[in-house]
C-alpha cells in the first residue's frame, strides 16, 4: 500500500467509527508511526510502505478507533506556543483552556504575584503562566500523585524550576496565601455528558458529579481571588 491508500484507508475507517475530523487525525498518526512531520507525509503520497512501517500504525488506528485519545497515541500536545508531554496520567488540555491561561494573565498585576493552580494536571496552566511570568511564586496541586509527575516532567521539559507542585485534594494541604487562585476542573455534569465526544468520557480521570454540587458553575471554570 503507498502513503495516499493509507492516508484514504484509515480515514474511512475513522469515519465509519465517528471519529471527528477523521482525515486530520489519520495524518497525525501516519506522521508519528513514521517519524514525519505531517505536512511531509505530502511529499510521499506515492511511496509504498513496507510491513514493519504499517504493524505499528494498524496499531495507534485500533486504539483511536476505541476513542483513546489522539494527544495520548502521539505523546505530547501543543499549548500556548509551548510543547506539553501528555498521557494518561492527566486529561488532554482543551482548546478553551488557552483562552482560560489568557483571561488569568491579564488579571496578573504583579510580575511576583503568587498563583495558586488547584488540579493541576500535566500542568499546562500552571507552567504556561510560569514561562511568561517567570518571577510569579506558582503552586501547583493536583490529588493524583501520577498527574504531578507528569507535572514536573513538563516543567523539567520546559526548563521551568520555579513552580512547586504539591499533592492535594483542592486546598486541603495548601498554606499560605495567594494574589491569585486559578482552576480548570475535571468536572462534567450528568446534564452535559450527551454534548462531550466520546473520547473524553473515555478518559478515566473524568468525574461525574450534579451541577449543583460543582463549584466551578455551568463554565467548568473556578476563578477566585484573594489577599
């Protein structure tokens, strides 16, 4: 089979499965088994592939078609112009929370404000505010000491020493206190499970609670501040 038969192959399949946006996916994944970029994959349209190329991609196309997600099968996800390792220990960011990390920097008033970052997760939020404010005083908690590490993997990634993280459920082991308190939870009410695609359901960190238990409102955004 060339490039251009699997590139078709695959996305047909995606589509058979609900796949969102079944061509670009089956190009990321393409790209990845063979170590391309994507838009080198192009260039080779008429190339035929040799069994050893096609075994692992058969594979991470099982597993998208299972709604595993694609940030997870390829390892890493781009956020706020930074590179972030992403796996199963946390949950993808999502493209809103970009716009969550702009709407914080702009009520940042102090170049030494002290943040605190509550879930955490592969801490994109908290090292995306790092890198830009590099003389804040960042705290980031997350209850999963396995979201933490892939945590500090990223800030090691990043070369980002000035955020500390630290294991817990919300404030419970937090001291101190914070110019700014900012969160993304992993919150979804019941109400809203019909409208989410079906590989974040899939992912296990997702909690199911009633919105009117989930201090973060309809938003899914808990934003507060104080002194």
């Amino acid at each position: 089979m060339t490039v251009l038969d699997v590139l078709q192959s695959t996305t047909a399949y995606f589509k058979k499965r609900g796949i969102e946006n079944p061509r670009l996916n089956a190009e990321h994944l393409l790209a990845h088994s063979l170590g391309r970029k994507r838009l080198d994959v192009y260039l080779e349209f008429e190339r035929e592939l040799a069994e050893p190329e096609l075994a692992p991609l058969r594979e991470l196309v099982r597993r998208r078609g299972q709604n595993e997600p694609l940030q997870h099968l390829l390892g890493t996800i781009e956020f706020c112009g930074n590179i972030f390792l992403c796996d199963k220990r946390a949950l993808v960011p999502r493209p809103e929370t970009e716009e969550f990390v702009g709407l914080v920097e702009s009520r940042i008033m102090n170049q030494e404000s002290r943040i605190l970052d509550l879930g955490t997760g592969s801490g994109v939020i908290a090292l995306s505010l790092a890198k830009k404010n590099p003389e804040a005083k960042i705290t980031a908690t997350d209850i999963s000491d396995d979201a933490l590490l892939l945590g500090h993997e990223n800030a090691v990634r990043l070369g980002i020493s000035g955020v500390q993280f630290l294991q817990s459920d919300l404030l419970e082991n937090v001291d101190g206190k914070f110019d700014l308190i900012v969160a993304n939870l992993p919150y979804i009410s019941r109400h809203d499970r019909d409208q989410l695609a079906p590989e974040v359901l899939r992912e296990k960190n997702y909690r199911d609670i009633e919105a009117k238990n989930d201090y973060s409102g309809r938003t899914r955004f808990l934003f507060a501040r104080y002194g």
